[in-house]
C-alpha cells in the first residue's frame, strides 16, 4: 500500500489544478498494479480487483480538505475545467462522437430548414405598405370558400362597401396573349386587373401612370401596364416607350405606364389589362373569373368589413336570387390566404422533422446510458476522490452541450442545402430556392434546438449519476442490477425510436398508396407519344368566325401530312391540362328548377377527328362533322355520365339540352352523339361530365393541338412551327409539351410531400435499426457469462441466435403495437391529400409493422452471430 500516501499528496494538488482527469488515470494505472499484486498471492481476478478499489478508497478522506482550499466563487473556472475535461474525454472516442453530430446534426438540420422554409414562405412579410390591413375576397356558397368571384358581383361589392379604403380584383389564372408586331410574334402573361389594383396594393407605378377608373368602364380603351421585367427585356428600360402602342391578340394597346421591379401576385406577369364592367370576363354573375384583393380602411379591423359586406351579399341575393342565392365572400388575411396551397404540406413536413429529431435524440440518448454504463467505474472513483452527484452530473451535461453545440453546427451546414431542396420540390408559389439561407432567427432556433436536445438526450444519463451510489457501482460487476436498469433504460429509448419512426412510416405508406392510386386513375384517353401545343389567333385580325375556321382546318390539315404524324385534334381546351369552363346544363323543360335536373358540366369546343386522335370513344351517334356550320342547328356530344345521369331511361341521341351563357334562357343543342368519360381537370377528381360543340357553332380564339406521332417530337414541333409561320407570321406555337409529362405535373405537389416524407422516414429507419443494434450489441456484452453458462450447459447455437432476435422483435413489436393508436391520430392531419385511401387504412399499417419487423431482424443479426459465436471458457476466464 506504499502508493496510497504518495496518492494521497497528489489528490489535493491535483485537484486543486482541476487536473481530474489526468488524477483518473494516475489512479485506474494504481489499481491495475495493486490488482496484480493481489492475484500474485493467490485472490481471483474479480476479488483482487474490488479488494484494489476498496484500498483506494481510504483517500476519501481528502475531499474535505480540498474542499476547504479551493476558493467560494468558482464558477467560471470550474466551467472552463468541465469544457477541458469533456473535450479530452470526447477526444478519445472519436467513432462515438461522429456517430452523434451525425444523427443529431440531421435532425437539427431538418428543423432549421423546415423554419427556414416557413419564414420565406408563411411567415414572410408581404412587400407591401402596411401589409397586414390586405385582405383577400372569395366567393362563399353556402358557408363553404371557393376560389373566385364573378365580376359583375365585385363592382358592386366595390361600390357599396364603407369599410375598405380599396377594393381591386385580378385573375387567379395565368391569361396568356400573343405579342404581335416584332420579327417573330411572342406569348406574353397578360392577367386582367381592376383600375384600383396597383393603388389598392401600394404599388408604385416607376414610369407613367396607373390605370384611370373611367378605364375599367366599357368603352374605356384599350390601355396596359407593363412589368419591369417586361419592359427591360423588349424594350431595353427606354422611358419613351409610354404613349406607344403595343399589339395583343391582334389589338393595339397603349402603354401607359411600368411597375416596380420585382412585383408579383397570385400569378407571373408581363403585363396587366384593366377589367371592364360588363364585358368579356365581367360580364355575367355566373361565371367567377376573379378574386379580389382589399385593404382595410383606417381604424376598421376584418371583423367590421365581413359585417359589411355581408349585408351587401344579403341585398344582392335579394335582387339576384338565380344566381346569389346562399352566395356571399370570405375576407382572409391577404398574407394567409397566400398561403393555403401549401400550409398543409408543410405542417405535415414540419410534424415529420420534429418526429425525426425525437427519434434522433433517443438514439443518442441509447448511447449515451451505454456509454454512461460503461464509465460506471470511472465515475464512481471520482465520486469517492471528492466529486459529488450535482458535480458529476455537471459535468455529463458539458459533454452534452459540447455534443449539442457540434450537432448545431453540423445542422446548420445541412440546413441550407436541405432547405433548397424542400423549396425545389414543394414549389411554393412566389418563393424559390435562391431564397434558401438562414436569417439571425433561423440561427436562435437552432441555438434553441441545441439546448433542447441536450436536455432530451442528456437527462436520462446525468439523472442516472445523480442517483449512483459510488460504493455499490465499485463493488458490483457487470451482472448488477444496475446494469439490467442501464439496459432497461436504453430499450425504452428504442421503443420510443420504433414508435416514431413507425408513425412516420404509416403516414408516408399512405401518401405513397395514395400517389400510387392516383397515378393508376384512367384519364379517358391514350396518352402514350401524344404531343399537345397552344395556339391562339389574334382576336382583332379573325374576328370573322368563318376565318378562325378555315385557319385551324388547315392547320389540321398540313400537321396531320407531316411525316411520323398519326392522328392530330383539335380542342379549346385539353383534358388534365386546361381545367374551366364548366357550366350549368339541364333539360329545357326543367330549366330553373334545379336539383337532380341539373347537372354541372365542362364545355369543349372540338373539330372532327378530336375523339379519334385521343382514343376517346364514341359510344352513340355520331361525331361532329364540317356540315355543322354557324347559324345551323346547334349540335353537341356529352359524355356517357352526363347521358346516363339526365336521360336515365331514353335514348339520349336526338334530344335537346340547355347550357347556362350567362343570359336568362338557356342555350339549346341538340345531342348528335355519345363518347367515353374523361378526366377534364385532375386526376384526383376523375372523371366528369362533358359536353362537346361543333368548333365551327362555337369558335375561341385559342385552341390546343394534341398530334400523335412515331417519329421524335422535336422535328414534329419544328414542323408545326414552320406550318404556322406559313399561314400567319403573327401566331406563335406556345406550350408544347408531352400529354405524359402533363400528367405527371399535374400530380407533381402529391409526389413532393411523399418523396419528402419518405426521405425523412428512410433517416427515421436508419436511426431505429442502428438503435435497435446497439441495444442488443449491448445485452449481448452485458450477459457474455449468462451465454457462456447457457451453451455450457448444452444450449444451441442457433437457440442462442434466435433468443437474441426475439428479444429485438418485440421490442419492435411493442413500439409498433404504441404507434398505431398516435397514427390513427394523425391520419388526420393528413387525410385531405389523400386519394382513395382512407387514414385507417389496414393494407398499410399492416404492411408498415412487416417491414418495420423485418428491419429489426436484420438489425439483430450481427448481434445475434456474436452471441452464438461465444465460448464457454473465455466467458468463464472473463468473469
């Protein structure tokens, strides 16, 4: 026992220096020495190592006089002590420390960029004067909120309201139009807009002049705003272009003036055209074209102007009860409204990284109370030298906050990349991911999820220090109870891992069957090498019907001799593609009464040869024909549904119908034929009612191409372009794109939040399986003699494997059977993106549970094969 004195001199010294560390090992080197001294006598290896420590012990007594020596006021210098002692003691498990930046650090990092993406998104600041007395009108029916109003109702919303210092409306819908006049005719983005919209927004108009009410009255003029963007790039930023004319679908407009650089709202633009009471869009209750945009009057909150116009809504149901009846409009917050579309995806993605960095934190708080364990010695000699529980646990909470801090700073570098990549995916309307980056509040909630996450991960451990007892821990070996309690704790955490990453993994099978659902929903037609395309004549220079009519046969005509060309249609507007245009259609004799005799139904105007080039087909009658001229009898196809839900018992071919145009009596046409159900507008509401017109009875402007082909598409499109150049210089080609890739952008938001959240729940399921290794590594360390003992007395290798998988399967199986419950809880956050799916649904939840289980087995395994590999006798000589 000479050593003791000498130890005992240097306990004081040393600890005085707040040299603990190097102290610790100077004394785990003694007790080796002194243990192998007792085994020279004859002790075992366990006895003389506790009769070694026990001797140690004797140093106690020390504590009190240093305790006595060291200054009151420490505390700065004992937290520089505890930062020296933590890193040297994270410096030597290099692997450890990896293993817990990386897991923490991702979980970090998908909540920083999660913020990230609600602070430019939902929380931005509209870049408007006083942006928070915006508000945003929609029409109501019955209590439920649409997406629009009509125009003749918002002039008189305009009008008769006191609450609103400027009431503005603009379409929500990308209206394009055909520049004309330069070398080559351009497509534009030209919205149309009330004369207040600019003022009412607080927009400065940088060069000329905004709108004048007299404008948007008809007769008005025909006078635009430019963008800047626009002006830049056509006219090189040249003032004097105010005054000029410019030429839009073949009408020459008067530039009057150019907006501020960078605005935007609802809808890109390059231009903006006022809305005229009474005509075109504005012209009938019926049709809702707009959404109008409000700012409050000084001292007036939302409350008072939805009181006000909701008296107004009353007085218009009274004087238009065909069409204002139940009809009113919601007044939303300008800047909440923006952020409709895409709230509930991002809540649900915000839900998955919080359930990510959960998971993530229990799993380093498994390592942790392994590692902890296996520091039980070295804690409890520190224990004995003079350190107390609250010193001790101090001290694992710094090593905690340096792992906290070095996880910050991990999240924060994967943070702006995984941010940028949320915005490119989720596509959020008016954000893009140039705009990824962390603002001094995204850089606080990471510092806070720092703090937070050393207390999730680091409680549990500085608790158990807190509770030791030093004596026992020096006297006990690996089979102690405290160690069963270490394992205890440690397969809590990985229930917990398993019960969140398993709810992640129901809400992501979910969406993904439900994508798959949508993605396997029959539009109604072929879809294979279909190439569609814009084109749109100048409405000033064929304003004659019978010229519109003769463009487009013979564009009809000359694409379907290009080579590789198999079928070509026309029509307004194509299915999947080009939604709108639904109105009311009934039987003449119940016209009015409503109900089951009238139907809502999408209206496309179609030359011959449409039906066939789509592999729509036609079930009854016959298709239109070039003999159904203008001024004949108005003739019209409908579609199987539409047939089956108004001529239930009768032969629908020959019958008459009336379509709602806005005016009191309905327009009539006679059914000529019957085709197959289609999907109009989008996939998740399938297929609708149709009716289809003769082009020649009913003639747009602007019609889409669909050419089937065999050949490439891009010498197709060249082909076009060329054809078009021939027959008119001033029509463009715009829009061309493949009917696939529509179908596939028409379902892309759905695909984004799956591939999003399958990503999240793929690093959940990795985090589970490496937790659910390392607690069985862990038990199989622990019980190395129990194993010995077990194949000694004859137990079998493959006895010893399987004992060890199951042990990790109902681990599993307990946080599986946990989720199930909180699941069911949150179908419901989720429930509205999904399509033909229900939130309960067993196909998945089962499926998840299988694969999760399967994931276990296979995290088992390794262990599994250590435990089976295990001898007797080196079990026997370790213990």
């Amino acid at each position: 026992m000479g050593w003791l004195d000498e130890v005992r001199r240097s306990v004081a010294s040393r600890l005085r220096r707040n040299d603990e560390v190097e102290l610790d090992e100077e004394i785990r080197h003694h007790i080796e020495l002194e243990t192998e001294e007792y085994v020279r006598r004859g002790l075992s290896r366990g006895e003389a190592r506790r009769r070694a420590i026990a001797a140690f012990g004797r140093v106690e007594d020390v504590k009190d006089d240093v305790r006595d020596v060291r200054p009151a006021a420490r505390l700065l210098g004992d937290a520089a002590h505890d930062a020296r002692v933590a890193l040297r003691s994270l410096r030597n498990q290099p692997g450890f420390v990896l293993a817990v930046l990386l897991t923490l650090g991702i979980g970090i990092a998908g909540n920083v960029a999660m913020f990230g993406v609600l602070e430019v998104s939902v929380f931005r600041s509209l870049p408007y004067p006083d942006a928070d007395r915006l508000v945003l009108g929609r029409v109501t029916y019955e209590g439920e909120i649409g997406r629009t109003i009509s125009g003749p109702d918002f002039f008189d919303y305009r009008d008769g309201n006191s609450t609103l210092a400027g009431f503005s409306a603009i379409t929500p819908f990308e209206v394009q139009a055909t520049v004309s006049g330069g070398e080559l005719p351009e497509r534009i983005l030209a919205p149309m807009v009330s004369t207040g919209f600019f003022s009412t927004l607080g927009v400065d108009i940088r060069v000329g002049r905004g709108f004048l009410p007299e404008e948007g009255e008809p007769g008005g003029g025909d006078v635009v705003i430019l963008s800047h963007g626009y002006w830049q790039r056509r006219y090189a930023g040249d003032p004097g272009v105010v005054g000029s004319s410019i030429v839009i679908d073949g009408t020459p407009y008067a530039i009057v003036g150019v907006v501020q650089p960078g605005f935007r709202l609802i809808t890109d633009a390059d231009a903006w055209r006022p809305i005229r009471r009474g005509e075109g869009w504005a012209e009938a209750r019926q049709f809702h074209n707009f959404i109008a945009v409000g700012r409050l009057a000084p001292g007036v909150d939302i409350h008072a102007a939805r009181a006000d116009l909701d008296i107004l809504s009353a007085r218009l149901a009274a004087a238009y009860p065909d069409s204002n009846e139940d009809k009113g409009i919601a007044l939303t917050p300008l800047g909440e409204a923006l952020s409709e579309g895409y709230r509930s995806q991002l809540m649900v993605l915000g839900a998955a990284v919080a359930l990510l960095l959960l998971v993530a934190c229990a799993n380093v708080a498994g390592l942790l109370v392994v590692r902890g364990a296996a520091r039980r010695a070295e804690m409890a000699i520190r224990s004995v030298m003079g350190a107390g529980s609250g010193r001790l646990a101090r001290q694992l909470l710094t090593e905690n906050g340096l792992l906290a801090l070095g996880s910050v700073a991990v999240g924060i570098a994967l943070a702006v990349w995984l941010q940028r990549g949320v915005l490119a995916l989720l596509r959020i309307d008016g954000v893009s991911p140039a705009q990824a980056g962390l603002s001094p509040v995204a850089l606080a909630v990471a510092l806070g999820l720092g703090g937070l996450t050393t207390i999730l991960f680091g409680a549990a451990p500085a608790l158990r220090v807190a509770r030791s007892e030093p004596a026992f821990d020096l006297r006990s070996g690996r089979r102690s109870s405290r160690g069963r309690a270490t394992g205890r704790l440690q397969s809590a955490m990985v229930v917990l891992q398993v019960t969140l990453t398993t709810v992640l993994l129901i809400a992501s099978g979910l969406l993904l069957r439900s994508f798959d659902r949508v993605s396997r929903v029959d539009p109604g037609f072929d879809t294979d090498a279909l190439l569609t395309a814009e084109v749109t004549l100048p409405a000033g220079d064929y304003a004659d019907v019978a010229r519109r009519s003769v463009f487009y046969e013979e564009l009809e005509t000359r694409v379907a001799a290009l080579p590789g060309v198999i079928d070509v249609g026309l029509v307004n507007r194509l299915p999947v593609r080009d939604g709108g245009g639904n109105v009311r259609v009934a039987l003449p004799e119940r016209w009015g009464e409503g109900g089951v005799f009238e139907r809502i139904a999408y209206q496309r105007m179609v030359l011959p040869g449409y039906f066939e080039a789509l592999g729509i087909p036609l079930l009854a009658g016959r298709d239109v024909s070039t003999t159904d001229e203008r001024g004949g009898s108005t003739v019209m196809i409908i579609s199987a549904s539409l047939a089956e839900d108004l001529f239930t018992d009768s032969d629908p071919i020959g019958r008459t119908l009336g379509i709602d145009v806005g005016t009191d009596e309905p327009w009539l046409a006679e059914v000529i034929g019957v085709v197959g159900d289609v999907v109009p507008a989008s996939l998740v509401e399938g297929a609708e009612h149709a009716m289809y017109f003769a082009y020649p009875q009913r003639s747009p402007a602007s019609m889409r191409l669909a050419v089937r082909t065999v050949v490439d598409p891009a010498g197709v499109v060249q082909g076009i372009r060329d054809i078009l150049l021939d027959l008119d210089r001033n029509v463009p080609l715009a829009g061309v794109a493949m009917m696939e890739d529509v179908l596939a952008a028409s379902v892309a938001d759905r695909r984004s939040l799956m591939t999003t959240l399958l990503a999240f729940s793929a690093v959940a399921v990795l985090l589970a399986a490496v937790g659910v290794y390392g607690l069985m590594a862990y038990q199989v360390s622990r019980r190395f003699h129990e194993i010995g003992v077990r194949m000694a007395l004859g137990a079998t290798v493959s006895s010893v494997a399987r004992n060890v998988v199951r042990r990790g399967l109902l681990l599993a199986a307990m946080g599986v059977v946990i989720a199930v419950p909180i699941s069911l809880l949150a179908g419901r956050l989720i429930r509205r993106m999904l399509f033909s799916v229900g939130a309960a649904d067993p196909v998945t939840y089962a499926g998840v549970a299988l694969f999760f289980l399967a994931v276990t087995a296979c995290a088992c395994v390794f262990p599994a094969r250590r435990a089976a590999r295990i001898d007797p006798v080196d079990a026997f000589r370790a213990e």
